[in-house]
C-alpha cells in the first residue's frame, strides 16, 4: 500500500503536538468544573431539518449515505454539526424535562464544515463551548459569570496575547433608533463591514443601503470607533446625544460585562469595549464579544459569543442563554505548527527502565510497577542494548531519567537512577523514588517567535 | 419547533450519565500513559479506498457529500471511520518517519456504523483502543505488555467481573495443521460458530466444509473445550497427541501471556486460556483475546484483540503491531441505563454559595473565588431566595455543601457552612476551608443490582 498523504483541511498531529492540544482541552476542563460547568457530548449527527436553514452555511454541511444503500433508501436524512450550539440546543429542548435550571453546560468537541480549507479553517476542527440557559429567563448577572469564566480558562492558556471585545446590541440598536434610523438591521449589517471596507464607503453604503442621512452615517461611525478598556465608553457615547432607553440599558449591561472582567483579567488576557463589534445577522440580543489573539490577526477572531433570548423555543417555553466558544484547532494548530508552542517529551514516560538483558525484564518490570504505584508514567525499554544506546533512546523520546536495576537480579541493593539532562546519577529506592514534580508530566512550552503575517 | 425525539442508535447522556463515562475515560487515560503509552487522535475520514475491502462491514459504512455538492460534484470520497484501527494504520504508514519505534499509543474516539441497533450495538460509539507497534519487527513481549495494560486499566473501572479469554492463533493453526487439516482457514470458521451451535453441528460441518475426517472433528472440538485460568492448559494439549512446532510456540506464548497478565488481574478482572477463541477471519496472526463482562453476556465481548504481524505495509517496510480495543460505548451504556452505575450530582460542583440579597452579590462571588483558588467546584445561587430554597437548590444537583456568607456583607466574619446531608453548619473561612477529598468532585457509584437476561 502506497504512503498515504494528509487530508487538506483534516489536520492531525504528531504525539508531542497532541500532547499541546489535550494539555489545553485538560485545562479548559478544569476551569469550566471550579466554576460549576456541567461537560456534555453530543453525538456528530443532527437531522438536516435543524442544520439547513436556508443560510449561508447550508453548502458546507456534510450529509451522511450508507455506502451500499439499498434500493432508492438516499440519503439518511442526518448531517454532520457545523457547530456547537445547534446540537446543544436540541439537546435542551429534548432533556428540558430532566435538566436542572439554570443549566450550565460545556462542550469541548470536534465540527465539520466543507468549505475551502486555509490557515485557521478546517475542514473538521474542535471548539469549546459555554453556555448558561435558562427556563423562561435567565438572569444578566450570567452575561458576566460566562464571559468572566472564559476569561479566566483562557488566561490559564499558554497563548500569546488574547482580546475580548465586548459589545451589546442593546446598545448599538438603541442608539441607532435613538438616532431616528429605521433599517436596523441593514445598518448593522453595513457597519459590520467596517474591517474590510474604508469609514468613508461604509458611511455612504450607510446613506444608500440603511436610509441614513450623512450626518446620521457620520454619528454611527463616531459610535463604532469607539475602543476603550474600561467603563468610559459610557460618556463617550452620551456625549454623541443619542437618548434612548434600549441605548440606556446596553450601556448599563456593557458597563457591568466589562467590569466584571476586569479583575479577572489582566496579563495575557484583556477586556476592551469595542463598540464596532456587532457579530453579523446573528441571533444575539445582548452582549456579544469576539477574541482576537495578538499577532494572528490574520485568523479572524479565535472566538466569540454572546446573549440570545432564544436558544431554543418548543412552543409552550423560551430557553435564553448566553455563552462564549472557543476556535481550539483555530487557535493551536497554526501555534503547533509555527513550532510557537511544544511538549517536552513525545510520550508520557517520566523514566525509562533499563533492561541489563532480556533474561531480567521481570527485574525491569518490577521497578516500573513499584514507579507506577507512585504515580509515575514510565515504560521498560525494548530491548537490552548497551545502555549508552538505551540513554539515547530515552532522550530521542525527551524521557528525562533512566533507571538501572543491579545487575545482579536478585539483589535488592544496587538501584540507580540518572537524570539525563544533567547526567547526575544516584542511588534510589523503587518504592519510593519520585522525579520533581514538573518532570512527572510533560510540559508545554511557548516559545514567543516573531511570525510574519501573510499577504 | 416541536420537541425533538432520540435518534436510534445515537445514545445520549444525561449531565450525571455522562460523568460516569468522563471517569471512566480519564481512569483509562490516566492508566495507559502511566505505562508510557502516547494519547493519539485521528480526524473522522479516511478516503472510501482505505475503508471499503470489500468486506461485510462495506455496507455499513456512512459517506460523507455536501449538501449543495456543486453539479456534478458526488460524494467526497471520505467516509467515517468504523473503527480505530484502519485510521490508526494509516496514521502510521503517513507519519512513519516522524514516530520512534516502538510506538505505544492509545485512542479513545467515536466510531460509526450504520448497522441495525440494539442494545451495545450504537451507530455511533466510542472505542478506548491500545497498540504497540513496530518498524519491520515486534518483540512477542509486547504482547504480555499490552494485555497486562488492558488488565490493569479495566480493573480500576467500578464494572461487573470482566474475563479476558486467551488464545493465539500459532497454537490453533498447530494444531490443525499438526492433526492432518488442509484448510486451516474454513476450519478456524467453522470452529468460530461454537457459540451459535451445538458441537455436534460444528463436528459435521468441520467434515464438510473443512475436509476434516470425523476423528479430526472429534480432536478440533477437544481442544476448543479447553478453558483453563492458569497454564495447565499447556499439558492437556499435549495430551491430545498432536505434534507441531507451531503449536509449540503458540503452547508456550500463550502460557506467557496468561502467566504474565496473572499477577495484574484478580479481583474484578480474571484471565483464562479459552481455546475456542478465534476471532473469525481477521488478520490476527498469534495472541488473540475477547473481553466479556459477568451478567452481560447478551452483549457479546465488550472488547478484543491480539498480534497482527502486518497493521500496516508501505510495500517496503512492515509494522508488526498487537493491541486491544475496548467498547466504551457498548459496556457503559446498558450500565447507565440500566442505573448500575450512577454519579454521585448532575452538576461538579461541590458546594453552592448562597446568596443574601442580589446586591451581596459581589460578597457571594468573592467567596466563590477564594474557594476555586483552593481547586473546590463551586457555584454561586442564581437567585437570592429563602435559605430553605437555595438548600433544596442544591440537593437537587447532589451538591454537598450551602456556604453561607455574613448577612452583612461588609464583614469578614460569621461565614458558614452546611453539609446538607449531615446537616452540621460550622464556622469557616473561604480562603482556607476545603471539603473532605471524596466530596470534591462527584463520585461514580456501582450498584450491582440483578439484571435479567433479554431472551
């Protein structure tokens, strides 16, 4: 069989890199639970009624077909997710009778979307959710609890420097409609172009597509252009002159979101109100944030989210919901590959048990389950070649002790353990050795390199 | 939208459900990397020509296509991957020049199949897979390895009695062909219907299908009545008159392995030699195991496995490898159900912070704060209710413990805490005060109750 070619868009990694990757998930995971996050999975599958909904998304789903369907059976009627909240909505909708409210919920799990694959867009690709829903309402002080939560997982990342740009819709429509404009939604969507286009084409796109008048277009750019990291925002957006009471609340919301970041921020993680960020024609009502990574501003944002009235609805009941999602492939895979974060080691072994020869591998195998008691991941090398040939084949593997048994087998004297980094070798007890604690596991490293943007 | 219904053959699980699998799945993580084995994942897809054999499994294969596929664009090529295996071969022969051999990994990932469900038999399920492989030669001591592994990581799972049935194929192969056989293979099929039909119907088929003269029949089914738990299976083997020096070598690696696994199992986890195990038609080539679980026969084997001399083949060098793969999905899922085993909350959290008034709020989170940075779940109450209702709040979710913060909210003082099961409230100082370790993260819990056998 000829060596097989990777998949565009299905990036894998290698041992080490996957180590990187399970060290971030493992870490998500831990902040998600302190702060009392439920993890669920869903299966991939969703019926095509809930995925295709006549969007823009709909080409890129990817629909299921038995290999040897039987006779006029089709397609199954089932589609891989494109994303996390569809699925995690149905499931609401399903369990609602059996979940407790407010339901707190993440999610770390791959998606699937056929489009053209480039750095940062994958074909398949992980995310991590989390949502806050409610039954009926769901109280604002959530909007806070799921930004400030994601703040804080994030900050426990060894990522380069990460944004949150918060904004509130409460706010922009408010202010639009205080304004006197009538198409808020083609204002916003005008607005929203504001990263591609020049201030002066969306002023006259504003002016021709939203029914402004320039002096309208003109207020609703002031607006946009402001980005500040604290609470001044809110002068700044009274000094335009716009009264109203949506606007009056979105900026009390806003106010409160960016506050309540603030002292969990701090270091790798920042918290701006950035009153440009709209996200699209989403569903959003409220708060909406999107997270950019210093330096990787050709990814887009790496995340984002916000407040929906209307997760899901079943008819009789409203399930509101705000929460934040995570690009982890986004993210990782071109900080793996720039080589901007590694693994110390390419597999979990903190020792390599030597082998004197292959007739005492029970000796061997002994010391590494009197290691493993203890809790230390080790494994007994392959083979009994001269031990500078096992050193190198601990360290090829980044394996940073090797332990020699006596070679007398039946002796409980004579243990020794090397660290091969500094070459230092001492006597040890199997039964109760154990390496420093930042050598029982691998460890990621993020190496700061200067990247070149991309054209 | 009307309230959606399960998908058959897609099982889902309930926040509670859902973490006994969670721990399940880390204690086999945690396990298989303390004995140096490399946590791997594959994408989904492997292109149709690497999963489609020809083989019955063919027609349950799911092929993806997009759902606005541009004209004349068909299917993509891909399908999801039915197994670990087939994605794990190839992930070998693709990255072979970037592993070092040995190679130990595990992978615990869905896999799919469009067969008819019914209980332990998923559309969609997950497999906890282990392999050691080699470039162009295996050691037979990794077979001892990895059973002994499989043993160890299942042993620490909170389910009924499992029993790992030994066999190799050298010794079956041996023996028939020892005992005059010409068609091993129709032999080893016939032989693989014990199971399914009475031994009399398997003797006259072995005549029919597979050449064998009625005294062959007699010793072929001799020898698959063999079931020992030691190695005393050696001597009655002998003791059927067949020489053959691939029986010997099978006798003697099979006896190593059962003597190898011996000291690891015990308990909830017992080792035979049972040799009638075959494993139909797959390409095993020595050790050979199936998994069963005491009660849950109706299921079949809940995992399986052996040596393979050829996982992979890139026509220039071979990779021997030999593993064993265990239905996650297929034993937990009936156990779930059926409530042996269940978690001790629905939520991680092991205390709820109560809330005085919403404008303590501030107090409240602080207090949440301090005890997260001591690594305790916790969760703030969404709504300043009476006392009585916070408790049952949390009693609801199985959270232990109702922290109580000073009515006044300027104090550092008058802070309790309840255990809600107990009752007892004492004084307590968030930045210091943790729960008893069983209490900080929910437990898993089996109760072994009768379970009928479906007929």
């Amino acid at each position: 069989m000829a060596r097989p070619t990777p998949l565009s868009g299905f990036p894998e990694l290698l041992p080490a890199q996957r180590h990187v990757e399970a060290q971030v998930v493992d870490t998500l995971r831990s902040t998600f639970e302190l702060h009392g996050f439920v993890g669920i999975e869903t299966r991939v599958v969703e019926p095509l009624d809930r995925l295709a909904k006549g969007g823009e998304i709909d080409k890129e789903i990817y629909v299921l077909r038995r290999l040897q369907a039987e006779e006029g059976e089709g397609d199954s009627g089932l589609g891989l997710h494109f994303d996390l909240t569809v699925p995690f909505a149905r499931y609401v909708l399903e369990n609602a009778g059996k979940l407790d409210f407010p339901f707190r919920r993440y999610q770390i799990q791959p998606a699937w979307r056929g489009e053209r694959p480039q750095e940062g867009r994958y074909r398949q690709f992980t995310q991590a959710d989390i949502d806050v829903v409610g039954h009926g309402e769901l109280p604002f002080h959530h909007d806070i609890e799921v930004m400030r939560v994601m703040v804080e997982a994030l900050s426990r990342l060894p990522l380069p420097p990460l944004s949150f740009q918060l904004n509130n819709r409460k706010l922009i429509q408010g202010f639009y409609r205080g304004l006197g404009l009538t198409d808020l939604t083609a204002a916003i969507r005008v607005i929203d172009k504001l990263d591609k286009l020049p201030p002066e084409v969306v002023a006259d796109q504003l002016v021709e597509l939203a029914d402004a008048t320039p002096e309208q277009a003109e207020r609703c750019l002031e607006l946009a252009t402001i980005r500040v990291a604290d609470t001044s925002f809110v002068d700044r957006v009274r000094a335009l002159g716009v009264k109203d009471e949506l606007l009056d609340v979105g900026l009390a919301e806003l106010a409160a979101v960016v506050e309540g970041c603030a002292a969990t921020a701090g270091g790798q993680v920042t918290v701006e109100a950035n009153l440009r960020i709209a996200r699209g024609l989403d569903y959003y009502t409220g708060t909406v944030v999107e997270i950019f990574m210093s330096g990787y501003e050709r990814l887009k944002s790496v995340g984002g989210g916000g407040r929906y009235d209307a997760l899901a609805d079943d008819g009789k009941t409203t399930y509101p919901g705000v929460g934040v999602s995570f690009g982890v492939s986004r993210t990782l895979i071109p900080l793996i590959a720039e080589g901007v974060l590694t693994s110390s080691r390419s597999v979990p072994s903190a020792v390599l048990v030597a082998l004197v020869e292959e007739e005492s591998r029970g000796t061997s195998d002994a010391v590494a389950t009197a290691l493993r008691a203890n809790g230390v991941p080790c494994e007994v090398a392959p083979a009994p070649q001269k031990f500078g040939k096992q050193i190198r084949f601990a360290e090829r593997r980044g394996i940073p002790f090797v332990w020699f048994p006596p070679a007398d087998q039946n002796s409980a004297e004579g243990h020794q353990v090397k660290d091969i980094r500094s070459g230092e070798q001492v006597g040890a007890d199997p039964a109760t050795w154990t390496p420093p604690t930042e050598d029982l596991t691998p460890s990621v490293t993020s190496t700061r390199v200067t990247t070149k943007e991309h054209p």
